[in-house]
C-alpha cells in the first residue's frame, strides 16, 4: 500500500508525492483516489495514521473544513478512515493530503486489511513492551531484595555494585518499555496539551536520573525497581484496553467483507468473464447463479427466483422475484439463474451504505469520554504544578527564610529535586491509570463465566447508563427458526414432507424436520415464488403459497408464516409456521421493566409477526417492516429526545443501528458483522444474561468511582507528605504500589455475588 504525499515523518513534499527510494516504486497520486458521484460530488477517502483522540478529530476536521471548497469532512478513530468531500473541481486532492501533512499526520488510501494489520502490530508491540517491563522487574528485584534487606550491614561497595547491576537491567528495558507512553506524551505535547502519559514519561526520566545520580555518589537508595514495576503495572492496564477496544474495531470492515468479490459480467458478444467486483459499472449485465450473492445494486432482467434478504430486512422468509425486481449488494440468489443489470458499483452499494452508518455510529462512540480521562484532565496540571513549586519551595525558601530574619541552612539542587520527583512519584498515576482497568478485567471476567462476551473498552461505562432497551425479532427475541404449530394427519404430513425435501426453502425444512426422516418425490418440479409440484400414482401434488396450492381456500387472516398442501381432489391443508420466542423472552423484558427501563420492539419483519412476538414478550411499543435505515432513524431520534438506547440485535440490518445506539449487544448466534458491531455478546440460548450484564456494568461503574475518589483522597493526602520533604522517592514509590493494590482489591469485589436477577 503506497503512502499518499507524505514521507514518514508527516512532512508533505513539494510535488505532492514523496519521494521513493531507487529500489521502490514512486508513491501515488491522490487523485487516483477521487470518486465522482451521480450528483457530481468528489470525495476522497484516506486512512489516518496517528490520530488518537477527540482532540485530533477536531484538529483534522476543523484543518480541512477551513480549506476553500472542502464541504464535509468526517474522521472515524476507530478504523482510521477519514473521508474528505467537495463540489467537482472545487479541490484537488493533493491540497488535501498537504494539508494532512502540515497537521502532522501521515495518510495513505484507506484499505481495510492495511487498518487490520497496524491494530494487531500495536497489540504486538505492547505485550513485547510489557514482557521486557516484567522480565527486568523480576531480576531488578534480586538485586533489590539484598540491599534492603541487609541495609546496616552491607558494606558500601557492594551496595554501589549491585545498583549498578540493577542499573544495566532498568534503563535500557524502562526505555524501551515507556515508549507508548513517551510516543503519546510527546504528541499531546506537540499539540499544547497535556494526558496522564506525561507525568509518567516525567517520572521515568527523573527517576531514572536520580537512581544514576544516587548509585555515581555511593547512595544508600536507587529506585530502578520502581520504575520498572511501575511500568509493568501500567503496561498491563494498557494492553488490556487495547484488546477490549480492538474488537470494536472491526463492524465496518467484517460487513464490507461480506460483499461478494468477484462476479460474471455478460460482455456485447455474449461472453461471460470473471471480474473484480470493484470493476463493475452502472449498466453492466452480469450472471447471478443460484447460491450466489449479489455483488452490486441491480435491477433483474432476466429470469425468475428467490432472494434471502435476511441480511438487510431481517425477514428470514425468502422473498419471489422476478424480471423488473430491484436487488440489492449482498442479497442470496436461491433457486434459479438469473441475469442483472447493475444500478451502483460496488462502493455504492445498500452493503456499502450500511458500512458507512456504522461508522458514524462507531465515531460517536469514540468521541466517548471515559471516567478516567476526566479525572486525567485535572489530575495532570495539578500534580505538575505541585512538583515544580516543591522544587522551587525548597530551593529558595531558606533564602527567604534567611531574608526575614530566621536561620536556614542551604538546602542544595540534589535534595530539592528529590522531593519534586518524589512528589511525582507518589502521585505517579499508576492507581488512576488502574482504577477503571482494573474494573473492567475483573467485570468482564465475572461476566465471561456467565457467558457474556464484553467487546470494547468503554462498553461498561456506556451499558450502565442506559435507559431503553430496543429489541430486534427474528434471531434475537426470536430463535429465528420457523416451527410447524399446526395439527395434520401423519399420513398428510409424511406426503407434504416428500414435496418438501427436493427444496431448500426455510419452511419447507421446518417441515420436513416436524416429519422425520423419510424419502423425497421423485422427478418433483420447483417453481421459484409458488412451489414444488409433482405427479404420484396419477394425482398431482402441489406445496407452496395459497395462490399456487389452494387458490380456492380461504385466507387464514392470523399473519402466520404457511404452506398449503393439496393432493388431487382432495381438501387442501393448511401447514401454519411461527418463529418461537425465546424460552426466557417474557422474563428478561419483566426484568429489565422491573429495573426501571423502557422497551421497544422493532424489526423488519411482517407487522402481523412483530405484534405477536411483542404481546407475547409483554412489549407494548413496537413497529414492523422497517427497514436498516429507520432502525437507525429511531435510535437518533431516542437520543436527541435525551434517551441512552441499547440495541440488541442480530443480524446486518440491526449493525448501523447497534452501531448508532448507546450501547449494543447480540445473542451468540448472530452473524460477525452485528457481533463486531456490538459491545457485548450474549453467549447461550438465553436473553436473561442481558440483565446480569447491566447489573454488572452498573456495579462496575460504582467500583470505578470508588476508586478514582480513592485516588484523589490519595493524592490530597500524599502530595503535600512528599512536597513537605517527610518522604524519600523509596517511600513514595512503595505508597504508590501500596494504592495500585487497593484499587485492586476493590475492584475484586465484583467477582462476588450470584446472578443479579436472582438476588
């Protein structure tokens, strides 16, 4: 993948391009990159290095908007994609990739795989961090251990030789270990802020330097232990929030990769070829083969079939199509081969579109705030201000004190500067940077032995504000599978189920599994839409819709899912199908009524079907025959009335609006897309996990306050300890562990407790 106008230190070059080296191949050009829509919009679509928080949205956003002619601009944290818009002509795309590069950001074109590869490098890179911080703690420690253990007695050499073993192990592996926090110190610096990675990188450097300065002088105390301790614990903290938000990465890409990849394009001499989907024009003919997925929009011009649509309405039925039916991307052609004429490339396509509602979901989700972060945003200019005036305090107050008549003796730079790195240390944020961590491990845990997958970082904190609480149907009140419910003699279902082994429609399974084993009708004929028929012992046997089996019965008006069946002259027979809730539905929604929330129901099922899956649930508000776009319509729309919605859902037609809503969560069955889409995954049969995972994140959530209060009564008492000169850094270093413990252990409360619904 070629880097786009930037060399790798985010600096643009002057022609646009970077420059290569001679054994590669020169860079492209942005405008390569440009698509034109029917409208005549331009647009440009980039992958982002480098941008790591809601400061960088607005840095990135704001840059380019002010460009003249730029017209949209949108940057998703979570996939890195940023896409850039404006009026044909209005821009060229290399203005904006300078522009890029001026805010000090590396780009390249946006490829999904790319975006994949550089999450699992940085996974990568932080457990290689975190086992060098580990290894050089362990064996800093047995040369530790000896010199406080035999402090009266060891003589002054050896003390000085084994601070000089623990030296060679500590600065190189802290260096190397605080990179992540050196890299996001620097950055929140360059951009005239400050995060909690600058306090920590502070007391590496100071700490390090003291405990060298210490062991050149023949000192008593070094600190290369804590230090590498110290970034042992907060290296664990931050590999475990990368794993937690690494999945909630990945909805938009598992959807895009569901679009077919190749198709058979009918060229003007009748010939069929094998193209890349992206290759596809609007008014290409193409090939569509029973069992195959549509690659683009279409319109059908030739041949008759069936489609499963699940993946956009939910309805699990397939639906008849025929000559003149619009077809959208990612659609399963059933029975019979057809030929379409596409309406949208590939980019442009129902799958595409619902992608890119994921995104803007997932973006409103990444400009959440976390606890900590607050916490972080006072916490920092506190704690450095605090260790400056202490350095200054002890530098010149005997001077002043000297000044107005009182007798102080020269205090000296070596003595201040231990108190300012001791004040650092003793409020190094190791217990804050764990508070919400370590909640979360310990919560997730708990949950993952209930059988409840928690999926990105923030999913707790998000799932214990919640207010409302919007099912989907069909896979997720639901089991998604269609039953026979209605009575009929063996000897007719037997018949009926000979019919329906030759076909692979949902019903006629469900029959044929309501039968039992047996044989199927030979030289039985499919007709796409209606049925099959076939002749046995001189009768003809018909199954399948109303219209085709018993055009003269009546209709049985009750909305349930039905084959007709009809043998010669006999009476036809009605086979009646439903989707059965889930055993413990009706509990769970009583559950979460009784906590308080709101419930709706709302699917793209038939309206009939929705109705009785919500009486039966116990819902009163519900909707059906919506479509993707107005599950999502309805999530923004509780949002901007002040509501916190979850969604729980299933299938792709539920992923932009799980992605849109407050929080989200799917049952274990649901496809990837809607499982990387959502925050939680319910494992199991069963929908009352739902409850226990509230419950849990609601808990979680008071652990981490506890904590973070914890922290700053910590630091209120401990500061002005250190700042006072009562502290030595050895002293602020075990108090510093000694917090990091007690956020621990309270966080550990949370493993105790059986099931919430049943307490």
């Amino acid at each position: 993948m070629a880097d786009i106008a930037l060399n790798p230190l985010g600096v643009g070059c002057p022609s646009g391009l970077a420059p290569a080296p001679d054994n590669e191949a020169p860079r492209s050009d942005p405008a390569a990159f440009v698509r034109r829509d029917a409208q005549g919009r331009e647009s440009l679509e980039l992958m982002v290095r480098g941008a790591k928080c809601a400061g960088c949205i607005r840095k990135i956003e704001g840059g380019l908007l002010a460009l003249p002619g730029v017209r949209e601009v949108r940057l998703n944290l979570s996939t890195g994609r940023l896409s850039v818009a404006w009026p044909a002509g209005a821009v060229r795309a290399q203005t904006v990739t300078e522009a890029l590069a001026r805010l000090g950001y590396a780009a390249a074109p946006f490829d999904p795989e790319a975006v994949k590869r550089e999450v699992d490098e940085e996974g990568r890179r932080l457990l290689r961090y975190l086992a060098v911080a580990g290894f050089a703690a362990m064996n800093i420690m047995m040369f530790s251990v000896p010199v406080w253990s035999g402090h009266g007695e060891m003589g002054e050499g050896t003390r000085t030789l084994l601070h000089w073993v623990s030296a060679l192990i500590a600065i190189p592996a802290a260096l190397y270990a605080a990179q992540p926090f050196f890299a996001s110190a620097w950055a929140a610096l360059k951009a005239r802020r400050a995060n909690m990675d600058v306090p920590i990188s502070l007391a590496v450097f100071l700490t390090l330097g003291i405990s060298v300065s210490e062991t050149l002088q023949q000192g008593d105390h070094a600190y290369f232990d804590g230090i590498t301790m110290l970034l042992f614990f907060l290296l664990i903290g931050r590999y475990l929030d990368h794993r937690l938000r690494q999945r909630a990465r990945t909805a938009a890409l598992d959807l895009l990769a569901l679009q077919a990849v190749s198709a058979s394009r009918i060229e003007a001499d009748g010939r069929i070829v094998a193209v890349q989907a992206r290759e596809i024009r609007v008014g290409d003919r193409l090939a569509l083969a029973a069992g195959e997925r549509a690659p683009v929009d279409g319109v059908v011009e030739e041949g008759v079939s069936e489609f499963d649509r699940s993946m956009l309405t939910g309805e699990t039925l397939p639906q008849p199509t025929a000559s003149g039916a619009a077809i959208h991307a990612g659609v399963i052609n059933l029975s019979q081969p057809l030929v379409i004429r596409a309406t949208a490339r590939a980019q442009d396509s129902a799958v595409a579109e619902l992608a890119r509602l994921i995104e803007i979901g997932e973006q409103g989700r990444a400009r959440f705030v976390r606890l900590a972060d607050k916490a972080a945003a006072l916490y920092v200019p506190v704690v450095h201000t605090l260790a400056a005036l202490t350095f200054l305090g002890w530098m010149f107050a005997p001077a002043l004190l000297r000044a107005v008549g009182v007798e102080a003796g020269d205090v000296g730079v070596r003595i201040a500067l231990m108190n300012a790195v001791a004040v650092l240390i003793i409020t190094c944020p190791c217990a804050l940077g764990l508070a919400v961590p370590a909640v979360q491990v310990v919560a997730t845990g708990r949950l993952f032995k209930r059988g409840v997958l928690v999926k990105s970082g923030d999913a707790l904190e998000r799932l214990a504000q919640i207010d409302v609480v919007v099912f989907d149907k069909t896979g997720t009140l639901t089991l998604g599978k269609p039953r026979l419910t209605s009575l009929a003699s063996v000897e007719v279902l037997h018949a009926a189920a000979a019919l329906a082994r030759v076909s692979r429609h949902p019903l006629s399974r469900a029959l044929v599994e309501a039968a039992g084993p047996g044989v199927a009708v030979k030289d039985a004929r499919e007709i796409p839409g209606e049925g099959i028929e076939a002749q046995v012992d001189g009768l003809l046997l018909r199954l399948g819709r109303r219209s085709f089996a018993a055009p003269e019965a009546k209709d049985a008006e009750d909305g349930a899912a039905e084959l007709w069946f009809k043998r010669g002259d006999a009476a036809p027979v009605r086979f009646a199908f439903q989707d059965a809730l889930r055993a413990d539905a009706a509990d769970t929604i009583a559950a979460l009524k009784a906590r308080g929330f709101a419930v709706e129901l709302i699917s793209g099922d038939r309206p009939v079907a929705v109705e009785a899956a919500a009486h039966a649930a116990g819902i009163e508000r519900w909707a059906g025959g919506v479509s993707p776009g107005d599950k999502t319509a309805r999530l923004a729309a509780l949002k901007a009335q002040g509501k916190r919605p979850m969604m729980v859902g299933d299938g792709l037609n539920d992923a932009a609006a799980m992605a849109v809503a407050h929080a989200s969560a799917s049952p274990g069955s649901a496809i990837e897309a809607s499982q990387a889409a959502s925050d939680i995954v319910l494992q199991g049969a069963g929908l009352m996990t739902l409850v226990e995972a509230i419950d849990v994140a609601k808990a979680a959530r008071e652990r981490a306050l506890e904590n973070l209060r914890f922290s700053a009564l910590y630091n209120l008492i401990a500061a002005p300890t250190a700042a006072a000169g009562l502290l030595t850094p050895l002293i602020a270093a075990l108090a510093m562990s000694g917090s990091s413990l007690v956020v621990t252990l309270n966080a550990l409360r949370l493993q105790w407790g059986g099931p919430s619904w049943k307490s």
